[in-house]
C-alpha cells in the first residue's frame, strides 16, 4: 500500500475531537486537585489543629493569636507564656490586652481613614492546639473580647465530606 506523499505548505488536519478529550481529562484533574479557595492562613507548625465539618469560611483575616504548648504570639511576636495564662485567676491576660488595644488602636484608625465605622471590624483569627486546655482558650478569648476584637474565629482543619 503506498503512502500519500504531501506536497510541501499542504495544512496537515489535526484530529480536534482527541484533543478536546485530552484537555477535558486534564481540566477535571486539576480542579479536583486544587482547593477553590485556597488557605487563609498558614497553621503554625507546631500545633494541631481541631477538625470541623463546618462550611463557613472567614471572609478575611485581620490579625492572628497562636496559642502553643508554650507561647502566646500576636502576629508571630512572643507576648506571654502559656503558662502564666494557665496558673493566673483573672480573665484578662495583662501582656496580651496591651498588644491588643495597640492593634486595635491602629485598626481604628486606619477605618477611619478609609471612612468606615470604627466600630466595625475587630476580627481575630485564633490558632490552637486541640489539646489546649479550655480555661486557657476562654481566658484568650475573653482577651480578645475586652480589647475590642469581638469578631473571633477559630483556625480549624476542615473535614472532608467522604470521612
């Protein structure tokens, strides 16, 4: 059987149904294999964090608090010992309250540049490990609250569906 020989410039037809499956199958994988919404935060690297099989997803991220088995941190700066939280009676840690009211100082004002209530705003993301102790979460949240940042939100892992 003898080949058709092409004539040089001859256009070559290229097999478009093949194509279009090959790229539908690479189009399926990679949006099964990327997350829509991406991370908002990244979890400190030593802390594990709760599961959740909540589907509410913080909107933006104001400032974070990370609670380890040994510091307290704003923003990634050392403010208190866990330890001091956990032995104190009050609710209000001292250290962190200070960081705090700064922070929100500053939020406050930047709104106001902006033209926005002052009042609003006050988010706070709050990283911790899930085997924290509860006095110590409440008396961080308690923190939060009092200083202004009444919108609190816990970073969690979420559950996947099938589990």
């Amino acid at each position: 059987m003898a080949r058709k020989a092409r004539k040089y410039g001859e256009s070559a037809e290229v097999p478009l149904t093949s194509m279009m499956d090959v790229m539908t199958i690479i189009l399926v994988f990679l949006l099964k294999q990327i997350d829509a919404e991406g991370q908002l935060i990244t979890a400190a690297e030593n802390l594990v964090l709760p599961t959740s099989t909540s589907k509410k997803v913080p909107t933006e991220v104001s400032m974070g608090v990370v609670v380890d088995q040994n510091w307290v941190l704003v923003d990634g700066q050392q403010i208190t010992e866990t330890k001091k939280v956990a032995e104190q009676d009050s609710l209000l840690v001292e250290a962190l309250d200070k960081v705090l009211q700064e922070k929100r100082a500053v939020e406050k004002e930047a709104m106001l540049q902006r033209g926005e209530d002052a009042e609003g705003g006050g988010k706070v993301i709050i990283q911790l490990d899930k085997n924290t102790h509860f006095g110590i979460m409440y008396k961080v949240m308690a923190t939060c609250g009092l200083s202004g940042f009444s919108n609190i939100s816990f970073a969690v892992n979420m559950k996947n569906p099938e589990d």
